[in-house]
C-alpha cells in the first residue's frame, strides 16, 4: 500500500505544482477530463444530455463542474455529488498597484482569504493568473505563470523589532508590500515598457496602472504588447515546489493543500467510477469544484450563486407530464462537500477537543458543528461510513471545542440552498492557510478511493434509506 500512497501522492503533486492559481486549477481539471473523453459544454448553447454521456461546464474559468450521466438515468433521478473548491488564501495584485518608495519598485496586493500572512514573508514569490487580451478585435482569456521567483516581501531586521519572536503583527496595508526591483537597476538595464504604454487607451490598457517592468515581464511571456493588456487578475504564488517529505517520505509538502488535495481527488474519484457500473447507474455523478470559497462563495462563480441549480436543472429539466422531476431529483441527491480538516498538531494539542484528535494516515475526517458550520448529519454520515466499511477506508471524526471558532464550508450553502442532503468531510493536514502546508500521502489515495466509491455506491445507499 505504501508504494500505492506514493504513486497517488506523485501524481497529486504534479496537478498541485500546475495549478498556482484558481484559473490553471481548473485548466488542469479540463485536461484529466478531456483524456477520458469528457465533452465540453457552454452555458451559451443548447445542450444535448444523453444516457451515458460524460461532459464538463466551467464559470469564469475557475470554477467547473463535470459529470457522467448513468445508463439508467431518467430525469426525476438523482445526483450524486462531491464538491470542492479551487480558491487557496493568498495576496492578490492591486486594480493599481504601481509603488515606489526609497527607490524600491513595488507591485501592491490585497489579501485574499485568511491566510497566515506571516508564512509569505521571506519566501521567493512569483505571479500567476490570467490576463484579458485584445486580439484581432475580440477579447482572449489567457493563462500566465512567470516560473522564477521575482517577488519578495522581507522581514524587517530584528535588530530593529527586538519583540519579533515575541509577537508579529504586520500592518497588512504597509508591511506586506512585495519588492519587484530597485530603480538603480531599472536605470541601468534601461527596462522598456513606459513607451508602449504611452500609445495605449488610458482606458482599455491597465499596462498603465502597473510596474512597467512587471508588464514588460508579462508581455515576454505572453508574447504581446502592453496595449494588448486589457486587464488581469493576478495572485501571488510560492515558486518552491510541492514535494513528498519526511525521513520515511510520509508527507507532502505543498502550497494550497486546501483544497487542491479535494478538487483534484474528486475529479480522479469521478473518472475512475465510471469503470464501475456506469452503465446501471440511475443517477449522474458529479465532480464540482468552485472559487471563492475562501472569501465567503459570495460570486457568479461561488458555492452561493444560481449557477449549481440551474446546471443541474438543465441536466434533469421538468417536462409537461410531469413538472417536479427537478424537485424529485434533488429529494434523491446527496452531496460531499470535500475541504480539508484539522489534524491534531503535536504541539498544541490542547486546541483539540480531547476525543476528537484527527490524526496523519488515519483516513479522512467527518466534520460536525451543532451550529451547522459542517451540514453533517447522523443519516449523511452514516453514508459515507457505510461506503467506508465495503472498501477499507478508514474515518475519522473532528468537532471544535465550545471555546473555539469554528470554519465552515460550501456545504451548508449548498445544502441550505437546495436541499440537498450533505456530509463534510476532508483529508487531514497541519499549517492550513499557511503558504506551505503539510498532509500525508495517504490522504490521496484514500480522499480518491473513497469519493471514487461514493459515486458507485451511493443509488444503491439512497434506496435501501427511502423509508427513512
């Protein structure tokens, strides 16, 4: 099984390395899904939904939801579902974030989710996202990921804050601002990008708004000009890559562990289902993964907009005989609502409920709040523990003690919004939120065999439930 963990673990840390921003997460999902001949949808057209079809639909390019219609499926059926998210905490690159100061050139950001920002100083930062284009008069959505590090936010010198180590609190406005350059070096390697973006719309180019040298930087690497930039949406980005560590190579140690580890391990839990009774199926499987989860899912492309109701309607749609068979089909549905959970640190396990102490290698871990931050319930969890047992996967369980905040997830949005019966669960990890997180290889395997398991599973679970 160990040499299982690792295969699982290598290739998971392949997706997370590609995947530097919500918009190449996605990209990479498209690219698993389009190597299984799954057929790309657009909200824009007319869709034909056939018995045993596999299809995906994105938002905003950040957010995408695949799924495989059983050989069985009739609208009324169910979905069977396991949700994730793409969006990591992380800082974001200003609408004008062009700064100089003591002869510094600096690229303004705000912060993006509730990272511990502390983690991002001294570390060798780069830039990723994507970049709108003007092209032979139509607009182009273009990936970008400078793959060196240019950026860097640098602690002040302890000889200067004597109380450090006894306590950081960066004022996240003017501490947190990345240097790109000096202008000594700007002078003398007479860095170009001023001029181009002279000729360019004051209102079309955001060329204008930022460092020239970062532009110039950008427009290398995309193979445009400054005025072709229309506008861009940038996040910084660790360059170190993710790797397995651990004297007995046991962990993983990555950026964006929450919640890469789910959205990719859902996709692979999907593609790998459909070697598995597909053609039986009555429902259809579903992998949704969205952004903006990490700031409260509140977007076009959020766990809390339409979009979900209204791709499932289009994929189970009433019709004149019978006009509830959306209604009916959610009453059948369930959903995994996948982010990562606490493990038990070693040095502060105090912050643990004492019977609740998720462990490394343990398996993933069922999520509970009385306050309805988790939407598990006994008869959700009993799902998941009935797939659990069939297969060998082991569970854990995780609530917060009475004196701690607790976090939440897209699961009771989605939950609350639809109805839908909903259990959460996630691979356990340490430093979440941290620029460089910590989880074990076996959280891979088992999050994908289990969601994988779900998807087969779960019609069968639902009917011998209905007199629940």
């Amino acid at each position: 099984m160990s040499k299982l963990y690792r295969e699982s673990a290598e290739k998971f840390i392949k997706f997370v390395n590609s995947s530097p921003s919500p918009y190449h997460g996605v990209e990479e999902c498209k690219k698993l899904l389009r190597e299984q001949n799954f057929i790309e949808l657009r909200e824009t057209s007319p869709w034909k939904i056939e018995q045993g079809g596999k299809y995906y639909v994105t938002k905003n390019h950040s957010s995408i939801m695949a799924f495989a219609v059983g050989g069985n499926f009739t609208p009324g059926n169910g979905f069977s579902i396991v949700g994730a998210h793409t969006d990591s905490p992380c800082f974001k690159v200003k609408p004008i974030s062009n700064i100089n100061k003591h002869g510094y050139l600096q690229v303004g950001v705000e912060c993006y989710g509730g990272g511990i920002w502390n983690t991002w100083f001294d570390r060798d930062l780069t830039v990723a996202g994507r970049v709108i284009l003007k092209e032979n008069g139509k607009m182009k959505h273009k990936l970008v990921h400078i793959k060196r590090p240019i950026l860097r936010i640098p602690h002040l010198a302890i000889h200067l804050q004597r109380d450090i180590n006894d306590k950081f609190s960066p004022n996240l406005e003017n501490h947190t601002i990345p240097i790109l350059a000096t202008e000594v070096a700007k002078q003398l390697q007479h860095t170009t990008g001023d001029s181009s973006s002279e000729k360019s719309s004051e209102i079309t180019c955001k060329a204008n708004a930022h460092q020239p040298a970062l532009i110039s930087l950008l427009c290398e690497e995309m193979l445009c000009k400054a005025e072709d930039i229309v506008d861009f949406e940038l996040f910084l980005a660790d360059t170190q890559p993710a790797a397995i560590g651990g004297v007995l190579s046991e962990f993983i140690f990555s950026p964006r562990l929450d919640n890469l580890v789910n959205a990719y391990a859902s996709i692979q839990g999907l593609i790998m289902s459909l070697e598995e009774s597909f053609a039986t199926d009555p429902n259809v499987r579903i992998a949704v993964l969205y952004d903006n989860e990490e700031v409260g899912s509140q977007s076009a492309q959020g766990a809390c907009s339409k979009w979900t109701e209204l791709v499932l309607r289009r994929i189970s749609p009433n019709s004149q005989e019978d006009a509830t068979c959306f209604e009916r089909s959610l009453a059948k549905s369930f959903l995994v609502s996948a982010d990562q959970a606490h493990a038990c640190h070693p040095n502060y396990a105090e912050k643990h409920e004492i019977n609740l102490r998720p462990a490394l290698h343990k398996g993933p871990v069922l999520k509970y709040n009385a306050k309805q931050r988790y939407a598990t319930t006994a008869v959700t969890a009993s799902v998941i523990r009935i797939v659990a047992e069939k297969y060998g996967i082991p569970l854990q369980e995780f609530a917060v003690k009475n004196d701690s905040p607790c976090g939440s997830t897209i699961g009771p949005i989605l939950s609350a919004k639809l109805g839908i019966s909903t259990v959460d669960i996630g691979g356990p990890q340490l430093s979440m939120h941290s620029i460089r997180e910590m989880c074990c290889t076996s959280s891979i395997h088992q999050c994908t065999q289990l969601y994988k398991n779900f998807f087969v599973e779960f019609p069968a679970i639902q009917k011998s439930m209905e007199e629940m």
